[in-house]
C-alpha cells in the first residue's frame, strides 16, 4: 500500500552567489529565517541584536572541537553587545546524545544563572544542535534557541525544522521535542575547518533533497563532484542554499512530520537501524544515510516502484563522494532494529522509496524479505 506520494517540478538553473540569502520558514509554532553568508558567524551578535532581550544571558553549547575553531570569536562577537556570555561545552560524538548529558547541561545553566530570558546557541554539528534544542525546549518550560550550525549535514537539514532529540539503546532519537529556533545562521566558511570524512558525511544527506523533490540538485552534485569535493566556496554555497530551500518547504508544510515531511526520511529507515547496529561509533550519520538511500532504491527497484536505471544513478552519486565504511552487521539483527524506529507504525516500517529523481513515495507493504535483501546488499558492496 501506498500512504502518500510527492514531486515537485524540476526548477531553473541555479545562481551562484555570495550574498546574504534568507530563506523563511514558516511554521504554526514560530516563523523564522535561516540565514546564509559567508562570515556570518562573526557578526552573531549583532545579526541577532533584535531577536534577544535587552540583558538577557546568552549560553552557547559546543563540543570541543568546534570551541577550538570558533569559540573565541563567538565569544568576542558578544564582547560588547550587553549581555553574559557563557560558553558550555559537551562531549563530541552521537553516543553523548543522551539523558544525562542533558541533565548535566542544565545543571551547569543554573550555575551559571540561567533563567527564562536566557537564550541558548547551539554552535556545533547535528549532535550539538539536537541536544541544545532539546535543552532549550525543556529547560524551565521552555527558552529560545537559535541554531548555528558548524557541519555540512547540519546547515542543510538537521538545524533546520525544529526537530530535538537524544538517544536511547533501543534506538536513535526516540525522546525529543518540536522547538522551533528564533533563527538559524548558516556560515559556509566555518567548513573549512571540517575534517573530510565528516564534509562528506554531509554531502549524503544533501544528495537526498535532489532525490525527494529537487532534481536539479541531484544533476548538480552528479556533474559538479570534483568542484563540491573540494569545497569551492560558489557551488558549496549554492548546494546549502537550495537544500534548506527545499527543508524550509517541506517544514513550512507540515511542521510535526504527519505527511509530507515523512519525504525527509529518505535513506534514514535503514540508516539509523544501522546506527544504532553499530553502536553510534563505526558510521556517521550522513554515510549511515548515504547506505540507506542505497538500500531504499535496491528495495523500489525490486518492487518495480522504480526503474533499474533509477536505482542505479541512485547508488553511482552515493558512491561517487565515498569511501563509506564497511558494514561488519548482521542483517536480521539490523531489521530488529528497524522495527523499533519512531517511523514504524503497528509493527510496521515505513520507506521512502523513490519512482524517480525528484519524486518519491512513502510506502508501508514492503517485505521483510526484501528489506532483509537490501541490507545483505549493501553489506556485501561495502566489503567491495
């Protein structure tokens, strides 16, 4: 069975630029902008001047890397700005994403004083960003977050939505919140900075959009691998911008995931079950994606949702910004794993398959054969 189905018609050809571009994001909760610039995370401060109460504490949660590179200049970018600046810092990597870290940072808040005026930045990757937001959507009921994010797969998805989360064993992100944040500043220089593995780790997850509803996005990375590979700043900025584009659409559309905001999802049914396989330790999350995708278009090509040559440009484009890592799981416990994601519903799992690029469904009959299928696949590719 079929539950729904979305497209969208391919856009023009995109323009490069190096200006400042805003993209709206409209949602019931809170409308907000994400904001994209080279630099712009020098000029936090003064870009936020009327989004944060005149004295209000400002708390800005980091990893330590990210602290090493940029710290010290959000920190001066408040130097003057009037307001208590506090730096708190949690530990790098998803398997930090959990319940006590939380309670741990806000601990450290009312230490430091924090109270209901108190704003919280969350300056990091997808690990950073869903556990600040989470914070700020729970701490004394609720205070304002915005969203600053420092990775390649977080400034074109995860920063972007409102979606909070940490982990549990039994899989990723199953306790969270819906926070919308005041506002997301996206600073594609800040990627220079980003080791390799981890800017590739992003481009899968930017892959996605081309496949779920922008084809233009999808030709470009196919045709522009070198130039992406290499960061050049003018396609680099292109390819964040037209992937929030599509985020702040899909999110504007329908903010709490009951329908078309499943299309993100693409890649991720498989890829966070193998996640959690491993421990949060052997795959980051966009190369976890980027064998999901794979996976996702082995499955619709064996149920003739889509076609073979489909399937095939699908699995060409993840490969092509490879290496991915090997996948030393096993493929009925990785199904297990599966069944217990937030996306299946009774019992049963719920994949975005794609029909073609751009276009894709989300669909609730597949086989557990088939699955199992598609997961020994990719197992063995990623011993090839």
């Amino acid at each position: 069975m079929v539950s729904s189905v979305w497209s969208r018609a391919r856009p023009s050809l995109f323009r490069y630029t190096s200006s400042l571009n805003r993209i709206a994001v409209q949602t019931p909760s809170r409308p907000y902008e994400v904001l994209i610039e080279r630099g712009l995370l020098g000029s936090t401060a003064a870009t936020l001047r009327d989004m944060i109460a005149p004295g209000a504490r400002v708390f800005a949660l980091t990893s330590p890397p990210v602290r090493k590179h940029y710290g010290n200049l959000l920190r001066k970018s408040f130097a003057k700005s009037g307001h208590k600046f506090e730096l708190l810092v949690m530990p790098d990597g998803e398997r930090w994403k959990t319940l006590s870290q939380l309670e741990k940072l806000a601990a450290k808040m009312m230490r430091h004083g924090a109270d209901r005026q108190s704003v919280l930045l969350a300056l990091g990757g997808g690990v950073v960003g869903d556990v600040g937001a989470f914070l700020a959507s729970i701490f004394m009921r609720g205070i304002p977050v915005v969203q600053i994010p420092t990775t390649l797969l977080a400034q074109v998805d995860s920063s972007v939505g409102g979606k909070t989360g940490v982990n549990l064993k039994a899989g990723k992100n199953l306790l969270g919140t819906f926070h919308q944040p005041l506002a997301v500043l996206a600073d594609p220089d800040v990627l220079k900075t980003l080791p390799e593995r981890e800017y590739r780790s992003g481009l899968f997850e930017a892959m996605k959009y081309g496949v779920i509803r922008n084809p233009a996005i999808f030709e470009m990375m196919e045709s522009n691998s070198n130039a992406l590979l290499r960061r050049d700043g003018a396609p680099l900025e292109t390819l964040i911008t037209e992937c929030i584009r599509v985020k702040a659409e899909v999110v504007s559309a329908d903010e709490r995931e009951s329908g078309e905001r499943r299309i993100l999802n693409f890649g991720h049914t498989i890829g966070h079950a193998l996640e959690a396989e491993t421990n949060y330790r052997r795959l980051l999350h966009g190369e976890a994606v980027g064998w999901g995708m794979i996976a996702a278009a082995m499955i619709a090509a064996s149920m003739q949702i889509t076609d073979t040559r489909t399937a095939q440009r699908i699995l060409s484009l993840v490969l092509a910004y490879g290496p991915l890592p090997k996948l030393p799981v096993d493929s009925r416990s990785v199904m297990k794993r599966l069944l217990s994601d937030k996306k299946t519903v009774g019992g049963v799992p719920h994949f975005v398959l794609p029909t073609a690029i751009g276009k894709v469904e989300v669909v609730n009959n597949v086989p557990t054969r088939t699955a199992i299928q598609a997961i020994k696949e990719i197992k063995y590719l990623s011993k090839v």
